[in-house]
C-alpha cells in the first residue's frame, strides 16, 4: 500500500478549480518550500487550484525536511530505484486531488524543483493519461536500466525544463541530456538556461513556467498580469 501523503494548498482565485497544479519539492525542503509560487502565479492561473505535497520520508541531513528517496549521490542507479519507489504515494496523491476537484489529467499539471523534478517526469510519463504539462526546475530525467524503455504516451504532456547556468548540484549538461532524451521517445520538451543561476529558481524562470503552464492549459494571457 503506497504512503499517505499531504501537504498544504491554495484554492483557485475565482470559483471551483478548473485546473490543478501539484508543486514537487526538492531533496531535504517539504511542501512550504513550493506553494508560495502558487500565488504568483495566480494571476495567470485564476482557475488553478495549487497543492504542494510533502515528500513520505524524513531527510537525515536536514532532520526539518523531507526526500523523496534517499539521496547519497555514490550509487549510479539510485535515482532510478528512488523515482520507482516514489511513485505510487505520488500516484495516489494526484488521484485523489483530482478526484477531489472533479478533474481529469487533462487539467493536471506536475512541477517539479531537483529531486521533485525527476518525480514528476517519472511519474507524469507514467499515468495512465499523460497530465497537459510537467514542468521541471534545476532537475534531470532519472534514466533505467537498458531495458526500461521511456513511456511514448498517445497523449504526450508538453514539457519545459528549466535550469541554472552555474548549477553545481546538477550540472546544466543534465537539462540537454533530458531534453534529447525526452525527444527522442516522441515528447515534445521546451527548455530555458537562466544565466548566471546556481541551483535554484529566479524570476525568469517563474515567468516562462507560469505562462507555459497558462498555454498548456489552453489560457489566454494577458501580459500586463506579468506586471502586477
């Protein structure tokens, strides 16, 4: 039986929930760390509702935090084995928020920071209908074994990877190697390289994710919103 997972929320700024934006936090950090970007981006996404889980597992080098799988960085595999493992708390989360909301994937959008990126590409893949979007901050695409062929959905989510161009905790060269990863199984991925950024995420790249986030959910944009 997968973990229970839960965390805090934001509703929609105007009614019911006619989208859903989970917010995937990163390696040692909880579900705070996140949803505060769910206000600024509300007003571009005045339908989203905003949820922001934290991860099932105590962080041992940061005893407030949280993992989503442990983290030694001296096993190759051990961000495959993590993402695997992670998932079916992660899946049952997704379906009893949209379950909650009255939504289907096609409102779901994942975004991810570090660690709660390859989780949201790993398990976005992977859902039975592919959500209309993941976006993943300063991440990578955990890659299997030689026999754990990427998913091809039907339906594929649109992606954009953003990175820090300093990053030293996962170097920049992982976002054009998820990119070409991902291109080649067929999913469409966009990506950004913030100058000068180490591991993090900077006020370019929450403007490029919300408004990507605003098209993939087939919004109309009203850029003086980007001003407020």
């Amino acid at each position: 039986m997968a973990a229970l997972i839960d965390g805090p929320r934001l509703p929609a700024k105007r009614g019911a929930a006619k989208q859903l934006v989970v917010f995937l936090h990163g390696y040692g950090a909880d579900g705070k760390d996140l949803i505060e970007i769910g206000r600024q981006w509300s007003s571009l996404l005045p339908g989203a509702a905003f949820a922001s889980p934290h991860a099932p597992d105590r962080c041992p080098l940061s005893p407030a935090g949280r993992q989503w799988f442990p983290l030694t960085m001296r096993d190759a595999e051990e961000r495959w084995r993590g993402v695997v493992a992670a998932r079916p708390a992660l899946d049952a989360f997704l379906d009893a928020e949209l379950a909650k909301h009255s939504l289907d994937e096609s409102r779901l959008a994942l975004v991810g920071f570090s660690q709660g990126t390859m989780i949201a590409l790993h398990t976005g893949l992977r859902r039975r209908r592919a959500p209309a979007a993941i976006l993943g901050y300063s991440g990578a695409l955990a890659m299997g074994p030689p026999d754990a062929d990427l998913p091809k959905p039907s339906r594929p989510p649109a992606v954009l990877l953003i990175h820090g161009e300093q990053d030293q905790m996962i170097p920049a060269e992982a976002l054009f190697v998820s990119a070409n990863s991902l291109a080649e199984a067929a999913i469409p991925v966009q990506w950004h390289l913030s100058a000068g950024l180490a591991h993090g995420i900077d006020s370019a790249g929450l403007v490029h994710g919300g408004l990507f986030l605003a098209q993939s959910f087939g919004l109309r944009v009203d850029f003086r919103q980007l001003a407020r």
